[in-house]
C-alpha cells in the first residue's frame, strides 16, 4: 500500500504539470510530434512533473497563508482536478494527430544494433546502483537534514508551513533557503499518510534518471542513437552524479532544472535574430523558460541570480531585435501600423517573463514577508551587510588564492569529496576532456546564439569563484557547487561537436 501511495504522489505532480506543458509544447499537431518518441514522452513526463511540483508547491503554500490544514483530501481533489484536464488533453491530442495521419519520424525508427542496447543495459545497471544505495538509509547526511528535509517533515507534521517558523527555533535549518525540495517530501508524506524516509528519497534517483532521458532526448535532435547514448552513459557513471543520485541534496536536480531553462530559453530565441521571426512556439518556450528559471529559484537561493540573467539577457536581445527592426522598417519605408505591430511583440516578450517570474514568485515572497525570513542566507548575510565580518570588498574578506586553489583543484583533480558517500565525487578527466573540444570547436559554440549557453556558464564559475573567496566553509564544497554548471557545459560542448 505505501508503494502505491508513493506511485500516486510522482504520477498526480505529473498530471498536475501536464496541463500548463500541453499548452505550451503539444498544443500544435506538428509540435506534439517532436515528442511521439519514448524518448520524447519521456521527456515530456519528466517536464510535466517539475512543473507539477512548482504548482503543488505553490498550492501548499497558499493552503499555509490561508490557514487551511493539509490533508489526503485536499491535496486529493486538488490532484483529481489536474487528472480529469490532463486525461482530457492527452485523448484529444492523441485523436488530432491520429486523424492528422502524422507518424513517427523516420529518424525514430533507425535501428542501431546491439551496442545500443548494450549501454542502455549498463545505464540502467547504474540506475539500480542508485536507486539501491537510495532506499538503503533513510535521510542522513546533515546538510539534507537541516536545510530540507527537517522542513519536509515538520510541514507534513503541522499541516502547515507556518508552526516551522513561528512556533520553533531552529536556526539551524537556514530558515532563508526556499521549499521547492522540503515541499516535494511534504506532498510525498501526505499522500503516504505517515513519514517513511526510506521511500521519500525515491525522489532522488528519479531526479538522476530525469537527467539521463533529458539528455538522450537533447542529443538524439542531432546525433544517431549509439552515438547519444554514449554520451548518456558517460554523465550515468560519474561517480559524483551517482553519488548525487541518492544524497538527499539539491545539486543534482538544481543542475538538470538550470541546463532546462536555458535551453528553452535558447530555443525562444528567434533564430534570424528579427522580431519578425517571433512565432506563437517561440512565445511558448519563452514561457516555459520563465518557468524553469522559476523553478531554479525556488530551489536554491542561487537560482534568484539565474533568473536575474536571464531577465537581463533577454531584455537586451529585445531591445536589439527593434533596434535593428527599427533601422530596417525605416529603409524599406514601412507602414505606422507595422512598425506598431513589429515593436508590441518584442515588448510583450520582455514585460511577460518578467511579470509571470514574479507572479511565479509571489508566494514566496509573502510567506517570507509574513514570517520575517531573511532575504539573505546567514553565510552571505555577515559578509555583505557587514555584521560581524568585513565587507566583501573590504579588506581581509576576499581570498583570491583561496578561491582560486579551490576551483583549479576540483576541475583538475577532483580534490573534494564534501558529501563522503559511497561512490566519491569525481569527476574523473571529464572537464579536461571537456576544455579541450571547447578550444578545438570554440568557433561553433559561438556561432548564432549558442553564446547564450556560455554567458550562464561563465557566469556560474564567475559567482563561485567569487563565493569560494569570500566564504571559506563553501570551499569544502567545491564538488558539489561545480556540479550546478556541469549538464549545462556538458550539453553545450557535446552537441555543438561536429556531427
């Protein structure tokens, strides 16, 4: 009976995020059939299920500011809801294309042999390793504890997220960290009806095995099938992935949600570079960019600087498309009426991930309004209020040397092990592997828009750098801060190799 509450809890986040993805990936026929693939519905399952979890989350969220109790029925007739939309969409998507007559592409149905399906065998060898070293202990690596699942329980415990920070102290739990995780264990737990720790961390091997058929999926929109699931074994069998696959931290699904979000957002981008390339899809991937950039932030604190990039790069990119619209109009001596229409299109796609962000976001912002939590985490907060420590551009605070030993040793030799579980946290020769296809290809990975992917790396290592200088406690957790930008650099680099 608890595997089966624990199997209706995944499937209803499923069904919860179907809706908002239909609209915005499967609407169209010739849009749905880019993911008639198993590769492909997979992929929209795992999609559907982190939007899911945003709307839970914010559903339990507003239960906790309108003092209603959580509750099996609650959450249940919230979840049957979703249920009856999405098995209403799915049917109806199904019988559109069924009578458009639209198949399979051609490219699906390539037969690659039996080394396919040799990796595919030893990749799902590494998920049972995973999956096996999951539900061996329940939650026990401190970090997980006091930042997130303490947090799950208690919600679960007081039926409410308000007794956590009203009626306790605990400051030891980083009161100032978002929910996303915590709640997800929070939903778990509701619909088990009791708190099984063992079974919870399920949640962590699905957080891995989403990132493996994400990357198939990505890769097989260019490379034949042996050769994307090898680059798919290679990311299984990393020992700091497979270690990140059962620890109860955020690091792994952080990083998968971040390459999400930036590569729809590069894929919002109109590829002639010209409002007048903006389509309804590309609006679409805009908005599940927003979304995923949402998603981030509510997973870690970091996630508030990607969505602040993100909100920076595409406000200048629109403003360049009617700057360069603008000249063009003006030399072909177009209409009012058209240059009217061509400037509201850009303007929109600045104003509309900036206001749904923040609607995204709002919640989250009251519950830390209405319960004093602090804007910054207690690490950053002596360092950039000054408090007991000197600013961070005073003197004595910022180890150049410190940070830079730091970052080199963990990308060269894989110096730090901060979570001490089972499989280490190497990276092996990956980032050496990886630095030279950047310098062989470097022309490529900058051509068009692929600079995008870039900016949110080399932002990335920008703020790490800075955050291993400042604070020497992250220093020890240098593993698991560069694994954020690791599926991001990763796909860049790879599918951006020659074909």
């Amino acid at each position: 009976m608890d595997l089966i509450r624990l199997l209706s809890a995944i499937i209803s986040l499923f069904f919860i995020g179907y809706a908002p993805v239909y609209f915005l990936l499967l609407k169209n026929n010739s849009s749905a059939l880019k993911f008639r693939s198993i590769s492909g519905r997979v992929f929209v399952f795992f999609i559907s299920f982190y939007t899911g979890m945003l709307v839970a989350s914010i559903y339990l969220a507003i239960l906790s500011l309108t003092d209603f109790k959580y509750s099996l029925a609650n959450i249940g007739i919230f979840s049957t809801v979703f249920f009856i939309a999405s098995i209403y969409l799915f049917i109806r998507k199904e019988l559109l294309i069924s009578k458009s007559k639209l198949g399979v592409s051609k490219v699906d149905k390539e037969n690659s042999g039996k080394i396919f399906y040799i990796f595919v065998f030893l990749i799902f060898i590494n998920f049972l390793v995973v999956l096996f070293f999951a539900l061996l202990f329940p939650i026990r690596f401190w970090d997980a504890v006091a930042c997130w699942s303490l947090k799950g329980r208690a919600f679960f415990i007081d039926a409410s997220i308000i007794p956590f920070f009203k009626s306790h102290d605990y400051q030891f739990a980083h009161l100032s960290y978002p929910l996303y995780l915590s709640l997800m264990q929070t939903w778990i737990y509701a619909w088990m009806g009791k708190i099984n720790e063992n079974l919870v961390k399920v949640i962590f091997p699905l957080f891995y095995l989403s990132g493996l058929f994400i990357f198939y999926y990505l890769f097989r929109q260019k490379y034949r099938r042996v050769i994307a699931i090898i680059y798919v074994f290679i990311f299984s069998v990393l020992p700091v992935v497979m270690d990140h696959g059962y620890i109860e931290y955020t690091n792994l699904i952080f990083a998968i949600i971040l390459m999400l979000a930036v590569y729809f957002f590069y894929l919002s981008v109109p590829p002639k570079g010209s409002v007048a390339a903006i389509d309804p899809e590309t609006k679409n991937y805009l908005l599940l960019s927003t979304i995923f950039f949402g998603i981030l932030a509510q997973i870690r604190s970091e996630g508030l600087f990607f969505l602040g990039i993100f909100l920076i790069i595409n406000l200048v990119l629109n403003i360049v498309f009617i700057t360069k619209d603008k000249k063009a109009s003006t030399a072909l001596s177009v209409s009012n009426f058209k240059k009217i229409n061509y400037y509201s299109r850009p303007i929109l796609a600045i104003i509309t991930p900036i206001l749904f962000s923040l609607l995204l976001m709002a919640v989250w912002i009251v519950l830390m309004y209405k319960l004093n939590i602090r804007f910054l985490s207690r690490e950053w907060l002596p360092v950039l209020t000054g408090g007991q420590q000197n600013n961070i551009f005073g003197q004595g605070i910022f180890s150049f040397s410190q940070a830079l030993k730091a970052l080199f040793s963990e990308l060269i030799f894989s110096a730090f092990d901060s979570t001490r579980a089972y499989l280490g946290s190497s990276y092996g020769v990956l980032w050496g592997v990886l630095l030279i296809f950047f310098v062989l290809n470097i022309k490529k990975l900058f051509k068009n828009f692929n600079w995008i992917f870039f900016v949110f790396i080399a932002a990335g290592f920008i703020v790490l750098f800075l955050s291993l200088g400042a604070i020497v406690d992250f220093t020890w957790s240098t593993d698991r801060y560069v694994l954020h930008l690791l599926p991001l650099t990763y796909f860049w680099i790879l599918y951006n190799l020659p074909a």
